[in-house]
C-alpha cells in the first residue's frame, strides 16, 4: 500500500516487546525502510570501528549509547536512498533528546512522523522475550526458543546462519535494560501522546495479532 509522500513510523516501547519482529514484518508489507539503531552499532561492532569499539562499553552495561553518537549515525543512515519512501525506527529514539532531534532532521528533508505505535507489554513478558530471544549472526534475524522457532535448531531459516543469545539479553543485563527504559525512554510515550501521534498496541499477542493491529493501524495514518 502506497503513500504518495514518506510515511515515517516510530516504534515506542520496552526491549523485548517485538519492535524488531514488527519493524521487519511492516517492512514487507508497507514498501518502508526498517532502520535499527541497535542493528547499526551491531554492524560496527562486526566490523570493528570506533562506533562499534564505543558502542560496545555502554551495550554491554545495558546502557544508552550518548546521544550525539546515535543522532548522528542515524542521521547520516536516513540520507541514503533507500529511506525515500519512508523509515520504521526500531529502537530510537530512545531519549527526548533524541526524538526532538528526529523532528529537524525530518523537517530538514520536509517530512515528519506518521504514527508513533507504542508496543505495549508486561515486564514478565518482556523479559522471558528477551532472555529465550536468539538471533541470527549473519543476517540478524530474530527468534525465540519458545515463541518463535526456526525451522532447525539453531540454524537461520533465512541464511542458515548460526543463531546465537545476544550477551545483553542475558538475566544481568535484562534487568538494568528495563530500568533504563523506564528512566529515559518511557517518556516518550507522553512526548507523541502530546503531538497525537501515539496508538497503543497490546504486544502481549501472538506475533500474527499485534502484526495486523499495527497494519490497521499504520493503513488508517497511510489513507489520510
Ligand atoms: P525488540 O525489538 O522490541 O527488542 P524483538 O522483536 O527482538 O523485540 O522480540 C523479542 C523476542 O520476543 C524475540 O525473541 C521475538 O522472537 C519474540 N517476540 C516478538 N514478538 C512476540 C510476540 N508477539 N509473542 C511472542 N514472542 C514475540
Ligand atoms: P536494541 O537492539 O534496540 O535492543 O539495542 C541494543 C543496545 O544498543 C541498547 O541497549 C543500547 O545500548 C544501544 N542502543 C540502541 N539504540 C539506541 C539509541 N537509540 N540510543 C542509545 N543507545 C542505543
């Protein structure tokens, strides 16, 4: 379903609460450019830069990585022409600081957001995403040990890439990750309430369901 101008979608919402499964299931269906902010330091850190080699000390703590580095890495990311059509932000903003800065850099291209869904779900159900989530090494596709299987165990349905636990998904980790969000990143739910762009989604459903609520709910912002 085609728009005829950009149609940027955040998703707002705890780790583990499927923002990625989602971003990369809208991807197919909407013809929008999934951007992760996590996947980008990730990528760095496979290929050893100075972000990665940065990136690395604060998501390891679970911590944020500092505001400046992640604007501008994700400002330099949409510029490229695969974001022309639109971008799902999966994972930023994380802070205030960060979301005011997507507002200029979308009205410097003279674009704004769409629709801010906010994934909503249980601590408990987060954090039993989190720790059974494995992901694949190569193409950085997500599954769960219980909720979402491959085909083969321990193997990528899509490149048959090796699945691996991300060290910060482990239990440690988890718990300080949840009250970072809490901290700097809930905010945000009253930053897009505010603006009218905030639609809650009960992520506390099998993948299918939450999918097509947030189709209904991207197609109704994509008809107007
Ligand atoms: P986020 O990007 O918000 O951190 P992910 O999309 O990586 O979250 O999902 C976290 C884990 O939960 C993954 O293992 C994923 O397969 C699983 N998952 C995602 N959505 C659901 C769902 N609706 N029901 C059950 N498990 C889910
Ligand atoms: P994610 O893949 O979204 O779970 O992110 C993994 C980790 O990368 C986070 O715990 C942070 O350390 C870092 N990170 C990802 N996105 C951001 C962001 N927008 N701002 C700061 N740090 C981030």
């Amino acid at each position: 379903m085609a728009s005829a101008y950009p149609v940027h979608l955040v998703l707002v919402g705890p780790p583990g609460a499927g923002k990625g499964t989602q971003a990369v299931m809208l991807e197919r269906e909407l013809g929008l450019k999934q951007i992760s902010s996590g996947d980008l330091f990730r990528e760095n850190l496979k290929n050893q830069t100075e972000l990665g080699k940065l990136a690395k000390t604060y998501i390891d703590q679970g911590e944020l990585v500092p505001d400046n580095v992640t604007i501008a890495m994700v400002e330099e990311r949409i510029q490229r022409a695969d974001c022309a059509t639109g971008v799902i932000f999966d994972g930023f903003p994380r802070t205030l600081e960060q979301a005011r800065a997507l507002d200029e850099m979308l009205v410097l291209q003279g674009s704004v957001i769409g629709l801010a869904p906010a994934l909503v779900a249980s601590d408990v159900i987060v954090s039993d995403r989190l720790t059974g989530r494995r992901v694949c090494r190569d193409c950085g596709a997500v599954y769960h040990i219980v909720y979402n299987l491959p085909k083969v165990e321990d193997v990528c349905d899509v490149c048959g890439g090796e699945l691996y636990q991300r060290s910060d998904d482990l239990p440690e980790t988890v718990c300080n990750r949840l009250y970072v969000y809490y901290k700097q990143t809930s905010p945000l739910i009253g930053y897009y309430f505010a603006r009218n762009l905030l639609v809650r989604i009960d992520a506390d459903q099998p993948i299918e369901t939450v999918k097509q609520t947030m189709l209904d709910a991207v197609k109704a912002v994509i008809r107007k």
